[in-house]
C-alpha cells in the first residue's frame, strides 16, 4: 500500500496541507488495500470515510511525503478502531469464584483449541486453578480432543460421561468447579458449519446455566466477510464479550478483525498463532493493522510515524520560540533532547550562535549526570511555577530543592541557564523559521 499510495502522489504537487482531492485518490487506494484484506465493504466504507475527515486539511510535515501522512493517518486511525477503548485486550473477567467462561462459534474455528491454549495461559500466567468441559455431545471425538490437551497441559478436565447433553454437562461442570474450588472453568461448546436455530438454542441454555462472565467468540481469521455475519449472529443471539482470532499464523490479512471490531463493537482479546498449546497472544492493534494495510515493514512506519511527531512537536517549539515564549517546561524538552542527542557538546556543535554561550555552559558542566538532576529540579516544580519561571520566589526555591534533593544555589544555576537560554531563544526567534530550522538540526 505505501509504494501505491507513493505513486498517487507523486504526481500530486507537494503542498502544506492534504487536499479534499489527494485525500480522495489516496482512499481509493486505502479501501482496494481493506477490500483486498477481506474486510468487509460497509465497513471499509465506513472506514475511509472517517479517514477523510480526519484527514483533508492535515498539514503534512516536512519530514514525510504527502504519501506517508495519509498511511500514517490510516494507519492510526485503523489501530484505533481495532483498540477501541480497550486498554488491556488480553484481561478477562474472573472476578467470581469460580468464573465461567464460554467458548462459542463455528465448528473448525479453533473453539477446542483456543480453550486449551486460554486455560494454559490461565494456568501459568495468572496462576488460576482452571477446569475445562467439552460440551460437544455432537462428536464424542471432541470430548476425547479436550481431554488429551488437558492431560498435554496439564489441566483438568470434566470427566466424560455418556448420554448427557450439553446442558447436564454445564450444570455438571459449574457444580464440579464450586464443590472443589476452581477458579475458573472454561465451556467449550459445540459448533456448526453454519449458523442454525438449533445450535442457537443450545448454546443459549448453556448460557443461561453458566451465567458466564464470558463469552468468547472464536472466528477464523481466515474467514473474512463471513466471520462479519458469524459475529453478529453470535452477538444477537447470545451476547458475546470478546473475539478471538485463530490461524493468524496463516497468510490471510486479518480483515475480519477490522470487520468484527466494527459490526459488534466487541474487542479482540486473544489471536491464535498455531496449531500448539502455547501459539495464543493477546491482540496488539499495531500488529494487526499493518498486516491489514498489507504492509511488511511496518517497523519502518511506526519509526515514521515517530519522526512525524517529532517533527512536530519541533514546530510547535519553534513557533513558541518565535513568540519570545520558552518556559520551564521547554527547558526540560531541550534538556531530554540533549541527552538523546549525546550531551551538550553535540547540541553545541550544531547549534551556530550558541559559541558565546560554550564558557558558561562549560562552566555548568553540563554532562548526563547534571542534565539528569536539572531535569529532576524540573520535575520538582509545580505546572504553574513551570509556565510561569517568574513565581520562583525565594520560599518556592527551597520547597522545589528540597523536592529534588538538592541546595538552592543548584536550582539558582539553573534559573540562571534558563534565563541565558530565553533570551538566546528570543533572539533566534528573530531569524525567523528557515534559519531556526537550519541551527536545530531539524
Ligand atoms: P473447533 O471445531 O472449533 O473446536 O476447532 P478445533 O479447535 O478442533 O480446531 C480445528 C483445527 O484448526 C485443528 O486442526 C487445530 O489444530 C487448528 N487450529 C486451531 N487454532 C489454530 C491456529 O491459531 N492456527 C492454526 N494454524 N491452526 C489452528
Ligand atoms: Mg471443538
């Protein structure tokens, strides 16, 4: 997608700010890339429509092509619909004792699978007691295929009785969890080849007997517009909480779980890697969007996408500076921009203009360490004190070195520097953009 969206524009003239006309060639491209990754057309719709809202009328920074802003823009507008507001995608609510969790959808999809590889995760990671049931009266090969991963992890299963059906065995299950103290137990229910009234049923009285706290969707990753329609059947008729995505080590590119994230709003906790017991992961966004995107190197982006905001947050200065603005607050951007950037004496070097200044800052001595604790004096002050240098009054100096752990004569050098480094600001504000683009470095 990146060399595509390269080619549209280079015939498009570079300009300060994304087009409605670039904005619209480049998403056709974007939505052939989502169409192509098997995601569904409503929502790739959907999809780029909010992208071209967010992104006509972007500047596009110096740092990359008007190309590389709209992926950027895709990009993070693709992980944050696949996030959602969800900040820890691989938590589960095991918040009863025992917590039931239900397994549903298709047969194939990785159900039986996915509950070993979750209880084996349960098990070591958090330290859960966990018990799995098969409730797949369907096939009794199934209840057999649970029970051999059980006894390969290590966890205990349900033991089989003949004649029961799915329900019996749920019921049998949550008594069996209480009476001898699970923490968990895991439901793995039976699947169809296709969505039927009588699957529905039973996986809603399994429901209703398990009261689960929840229930997780398995969904080929494979399949793309059918996983869409799987999920919101699922969703309507039983009430899922979470996704998870199997054969995710395969070659598809991921485009149902842009699909389902959108259609059920439901996040993705968990991805399948694998056929083995240990092939589970928890989602990761960035992961998954690239691959939709259809894009390799996604490394390459992100370290993009962080130039971009670097760039950025440089303008920002810059303008401040311009304004005659530098307060504490940008003192500790420079003081951290001087350790990345090896010290004072790197920043020195490129920086013309600063020689009148090289005798005193020498004189501070300004190596890792000392930028470390006047970064910590920094941090010592309040937000008002950091925007406002002026409040330092003599009460406030010693509260803030005594904060950090230091004298007063420290905080007074740095106020000093502080004050030097302003009026230096000031000064190259006055040259002007281009020439204080050229002596930062940016
Ligand atoms: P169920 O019918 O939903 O219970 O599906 P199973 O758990 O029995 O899985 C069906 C097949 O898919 C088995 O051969 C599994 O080994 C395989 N499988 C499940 N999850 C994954 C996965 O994440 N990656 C790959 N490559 N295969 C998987
Ligand atoms: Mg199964």
């Amino acid at each position: 997608l990146s060399e595509r969206l390269g080619g549209v524009f280079d015939r498009l003239t570079k300009q300060g700010a994304l087009s409605e006309d670039d904005v619209k060639t480049a998403l056709r491209e974007v939505r052939v890339a989502l169409l192509e990754a098997d995601v569904s057309l409503p929502v790739a719709r959907d999809f780029t429509k909010a992208v071209q809202k967010k992104a006509t009328g972007a500047a596009v920074t110096k740092s990359v092509t008007p190309g590389q802003q709209v992926v950027k823009i895709v990009h993070d507008e693709l992980v944050q619909v696949l996030a959602g507001d969800d900040p820890n995608p691989g938590a589960l609510k095991i918040d009863t004792i025992p917590a039931p969790i239900l397994m549903v959808g298709l047969q194939g999809s990785g159900k039986t699978t996915t509950t070993a590889k979750l209880a084996k995760r349960l098990t070591e990671k958090n330290g859960k007691r966990v018990l799995m049931a098969s409730l797949d009266t369907n096939r009794p090969a199934a209840m057999e295929q649970l029970a051999i991963l059980g006894n390969q992890i290590g966890v205990d299963t349900l033991p089989i009785v003949k004649g029961e059906s799915a329900v019996q065995i749920a019921k049998r299950a949550k008594q069996q969890a209480t009476l001898a103290g699970y923490d968990v137990y895991l439901l793995d229910t039976a699947g169809r080849l296709s969505i039927d009234e009588e699957l529905m049923t039973q996986v809603e009285q399994v429901r209703d007997v398990a009261n689960p706290r929840e229930t997780l969707l398995v969904v080929d990753g494979l399949t793309g517009q059918d996983a869409v329609h799987t999920a919101e059947n699922f969703d309507q008729r039983i009430g899922i909480s979470g996704v998870v995505l199997t054969r995710m080590d395969g070659d598809g590119r991921g485009g149902a779980a842009l699909s389902m994230r959108a259609v059920t709003g439901k996040p993705i906790k968990f991805v399948g890697l694998g056929e083995k017991v240990d092939a589970l992961e928890e989602f990761h966004p960035s992961r998954v969007a690239g691959r939709i995107l259809g894009m390799g190197d996604i490394v390459s982006l992100v370290e993009k996408a962080q130039e971009t905001l670097e760039a950025e947050q440089a303008e920002r200065m810059m303008k401040r500076f311009q304004k005659g603005q530098f307060n504490m607050n940008d003192l500790k951007n420079q003081l951290e921009q001087m350790m990345k950037m090896g010290g004072m004496e790197g920043v020195m070097g490129m920086m013309p203009g600063m020689g009148k200044y090289k005798k005193q800052v020498d004189a501070a001595g300004l190596d890792d360490k000392v930028l470390k604790r006047q970064i910590a004096l920094i941090q010592s002050m309040t937000k008002k004190e950091r925007a406002n240098p002026q409040l330092l009054q003599a009460s406030r100096k010693k509260r803030i070195a005594a904060g950090a752990g230091m004298e007063v004569s420290e905080l007074n050098k740095l106020l000093k520097m502080h004050r030097q480094m302003a009026d230096m600001m000031k000064k190259m504000g006055k040259m002007g953009k281009k020439g204080m683009l050229k002596n930062l470095g940016g």
